[in-house]
C-alpha cells in the first residue's frame, strides 16, 4: 500500500513561486521517506531564503525535518524586518539590478554592485563580505553555499527599493555613499577642486564632496529634487536620517 500523502501550506504570498497549477495553497504531495521538508519546498520552487518558521503537528520544526506519511505542514513567509548578517545590513545586488544599486547608496546603504560578474563570484563576495545577496534570479538563491540571500520581487526600481527598506530596514545616511562605486563622500573645499570644474559649476555651487574610492566630484545639481524625492518616499519606509547634504554628480574622475 502506498504511503500517505502529505499535506504543505504555502501562504499566499509565497503562492508566486509556484506553478500555475499549484497556486490554490493547499498541496498534497507523495510522500518521499528520503526527502527533507527544506527540499519538498525547494522542489515547488520556493527558495529558503523566502521561507520562516516550518509547523507540523503543532510543533516548529528545522527545514532538515523528515516529514511522515499523512503529516500536515504550514510554510510560514519571513517576517519583515528581517535580520542579516550584520547590522547595519551589507548588501549585494545582481547584475540585473543596477538602478536599486544607485538609490540604495544614494540612501547611504552599504551596496556592492558590478555589472559584470558572474553568479560564483556574486556567491564567493556575498559569503567573504557577509553580503545579503539580492536578486531576482531564483537559482542564484537554491545554491547551497549561499548564505544570506533575499529575492527581489518587484520589477520597477522605485518599488524594488521600498521593497528592501521594509524587508531589512537599513538606517539610512543618505548623501554619504558614491553612487557610482559605493565609495565613503569627504566634504571638500570648492579650491580643493577647482581646477576639475567647469566654470559655471564653479560660479553656481560652493558645496562639494569627493569619493573617497574613485574620486569622483559631487554637488546639488541638477537632479538634486529627484533624489530628495527618492528619500522623501524612503523615509516611509525607515527611519529618518540624522542629516542630509543633497550631492548631485559632478564629472568623473
């Protein structure tokens, strides 16, 4: 006689991962003595990184847990916010998410991003870094040696970046990170760099910073009330910075 089937609920907005077909919740799969409940989940297409607490016959249970014939399972989602591994959180994004890299280290949010690296490097920095690796490739985040990982679920910049304010609630400190690099921002003199300003910029500004990594030049420019509005809809999200300077970016080095 075959063994009973067992019983998973996924919550509803875990139900995204799974196919079409599965997306009722409530599944009835083939009991497998072998498999763990981590890899009965990893098999619907749900990445660990994404799940919380596992419950089964009124108890938590590990992901290594073996269900037995017949035995019911509830998957709960991550709560928000969420630890990392060190706080404030360090992040590492994927080459598909360029324009959150820029917000987030406009914000001041520690950010590593290169738009050419492939995914064993992206897992050998996220570990050597203690990096959360964001991404939205789910494949990146069933690898077994990652260990801190996140998927990004919205597709749009602006609500990928309210996305991971709620998820790891970093403090921002905004005005103070490179967009361009992630380098740290030293205030300086506008005589300091006068001499790799254009003339209007000299005139019209009196407030600079410089990267302390690629040596960039920033002032309020151009685009200064876009970014205050990219923090204005960030501070619903964390808490307030202490200060703020409002760099635009000057040319490059």
């Amino acid at each position: 006689m075959a063994a009973r089937p067992i019983t998973v609920h996924i919550p509803p907005e875990l139900r995204f991962f799974l196919p079409a077909r599965h997306r009722q919740g409530r599944l009835r799969l083939p009991h497998d003595s072998d498999a763990t409940l981590g890899h009965t989940v990893q098999s619907l297409g749900i990445p660990l990184t994404e799940v919380g607490r596992l419950h089964t016959q009124g108890r938590t249970v590990e992901a290594g847990h073996r269900p037995d014939p017949g035995e019911s399972v509830r998957v709960e989602s991550r709560t928000w916010p969420q630890p990392a591994p060190t706080s404030p959180p360090r992040l590492l994004l994927d080459v598909h998410l360029g324009a959150l890299a820029r917000r987030l280290r406009l914000l001041g949010v520690d950010t590593a991003y290169d738009n050419d690296r492939e995914d064993p490097a992206l897992l050998a920095q996220a570990n050597a870094e203690q990096r959360v690796l964001l991404t939205r490739d789910r494949g990146l985040l069933f690898r077994r040696a990652l260990q801190a990982g996140a998927h990004v679920r919205r597709q749009h910049p602006d609500a990928q970046l309210r996305e991971v304010l709620a998820r790891f609630a970093p403090p921002l400190d905004p005005w103070t990170r490179c967009p361009a690099c992630n380098g740290l921002l030293d205030p300086v003199t506008p005589e300091e760099v006068a001499h790799r300003l254009e003339p209007g910029t000299r005139a019209t500004y009196d407030t600079f910073a410089q990267c302390r990594g690629c040596a960039r030049i920033y002032w309020p420019g151009a685009h200064h009330e876009n970014l205050r509005e990219i923090l204005r809809q960030a501070r619903h999200h964390t808490p307030p910075p202490e200060q703020e300077h409002g760099w635009g970016e000057g040319p490059q080095a």
